[in-house]
C-alpha cells in the first residue's frame, strides 16, 4: 500500500512539472508571437528581417549539373514514409517532412527543391492523396499541402479543450499502469497541438 501511495505521489509530481512547464511553453509562444507582430508591423522593419513565410517560386533546370542534382535525391527523402490519411501518424509525419524541407531551405526555389517536394507530395496516398486532389494541390506548394491535410487530419480541439480533458481524467478503478498511460497520451496530445501550430 505504501508502494502505490509513493508511486501515486509520483505520478503526481510528474504531472504537475509537465503541467507547469506546459504553461511556461504557453506564455513564452505569446511573448514569441507579440515580439514577431511588433517586428513584422515596426516601419523600419526589411523585408529579410523576418521569415520568409512566402513561398518561393521555382526555377526550371537550367543545366546539366540541376538535372544530376534532381536524380540523386538524399536518402532521408527517399526514406520518407508514406502518410495514407492515418490521424495518429500526422504529426510525427508533418514533423519528418519539415525537418527535411528545413534541411534543404538553402535550395528552396532551385530544381532539387522542387524534385524533393515532388517526392514528399508521391509519399501521400489513399485517402489523404484523394483530399488533396479534391482541393486540387499537387505538389509545387508545401503550405498548400500541410494547411489541406492539417484541415482532415489535425485534432481539431484546443489546447483549452485538452488541457481541460487532462484535468478530467481520473484513475477510478483503473489500474495505475492504465490511468499513467492516459494521462500521458493526453500530455502527447496538448504537445503535439502547441508543436502543430508554431
């Protein structure tokens, strides 16, 4: 019995510093955000001064040497699971493609960059790929594609609804194993919302 009480006080302990340290992520995104607002409004403000969240038009091979580069594709592109319209792979999926495209910014708007979102756009199949073509994206906007699948695919709660739910969940009869596991499902999902919308 002493056991369950120490692994309960715990438990709890736990939760309170990922509840705490969730708060802390929330407040520094508003200060984040409202620094970005007064940077992006300030007069003096240069058009290279904030990211470029434009998407950059792309060039057509001009030479021989843009077309080798189109044909050896790096391995973590090719290594790129498909996504099928499965909502508990969307995050981590998102999050692959874009740590790829972040990769290559250096080349955005040079063929290798476009043959690299070519191939990202070949790796959505089935009911995802029918959701695109219903809106009729293909594959020269990485925006375009994340903004249609984070439409069909993102939880589409609130960090306010799920932080409440967590707040809700109780242990019952469950056993702690059981009640550990749905709480942090429930800490996976705030985070992966906060991680989805910045």
């Amino acid at each position: 019995m002493e056991d369950l009480r120490s692994t309960v006080t715990n438990l709890t302990g736990a939760v309170n510093a990922i509840l705490e340290k969730m708060n802390s992520l929330e407040r520094r995104v508003v200060r984040l955000d409202t620094i970005s607002a007064a940077v992006t409004m300030s007069p003096g403000a240069r058009s290279g001064d904030t990211a470029n969240t434009e998407e950059v038009p792309f060039q057509a091979p001009a030479n021989e040497a843009d077309l080798k580069d189109i044909s050896h594709l790096p391995d973590c592109v090719k290594e790129l699971r498909v996504f099928d319209g499965n909502p508990v792979e969307y995050v981590s999926w998102i999050h692959s493609v874009e740590t790829i495209l972040s990769d290559f910014k250096v080349v955005q708007g040079k063929p290798l960059y476009r043959a690299i979102l070519q191939h990202v756009r070949q790796k959505v199949r089935g009911a995802a790929d029918a959701a695109l073509v219903s809106y009729n994206i293909f594959d020269n906007s990485w925006s375009k594609i994340k903004e249609c699948l984070s439409l069909h695919y993102a939880d589409k709660r609130d960090i306010r609804t799920l932080e409440h739910q967590l707040h809700q969940l109780q242990q019952k009869g469950s056993k702690i194993d059981e009640f550990y596991a749905a709480v942090n499902h429930q800490f996976s999902l705030i985070i992966n919302k906060i991680k989805t919308e910045s």
